[in-house]
C-alpha cells in the first residue's frame, strides 16, 4: 500500500495468535498487515452494505401475521 497523506493511522490490538497468523500471512503474499486489515475490513463493510440494501428492499413487503401463516399452510394441506 502507498502511504499517502489521505491515510490515517490508527492503533489496534490484536490477539497473540491473530497476530501471528498475520504476520505470517502477509510475508506469504507480500502484503503489509495494514494491506490485510484494510482488506478485510472493506469485504465487513461491503457485506455489511449488502445486508442492508437487501433489508431496504424487503422493507417494502407486507407483513403476514404468524397466525396467518400458519392458518394458511393449514387450508393448503401443508401442515
């Protein structure tokens, strides 16, 4: 990663053994601890986007009282 001026520092503190699985990783794939981190916290927060956009859509889907539901399967034969 190119350290640049927009970049800011923070301090974290890591697990023992986290660390060491990181370290070990980023001297396998010739990245910086701070290149994983980044990486992985930007997959989290996409996720995260994905999972409220999803929730956003279904917002708009009418609510069926369990009740309903179930007397529903009941008349289909389902239960």
């Amino acid at each position: 990663m190119d350290m640049n001026t927009s970049q800011k520092r923070a301090t974290i503190y890591f697990d023992p053994d986290l660390h060491r699985a990181l370290r070990v990783k980023a001297a396998e794939t010739d990245q910086t601890i701070s290149d994983l981190v980044n990486e992985a916290v930007k997959l989290s927060l996409a996720e995260d986007a994905e999972d409220l956009a999803v929730f956003e859509e279904r917002a708009l889907e009418p609510n069926l009282p369990f009740e309903e539901v179930l007397k529903d399967l009941k008349q289909r034969g389902k239960i």
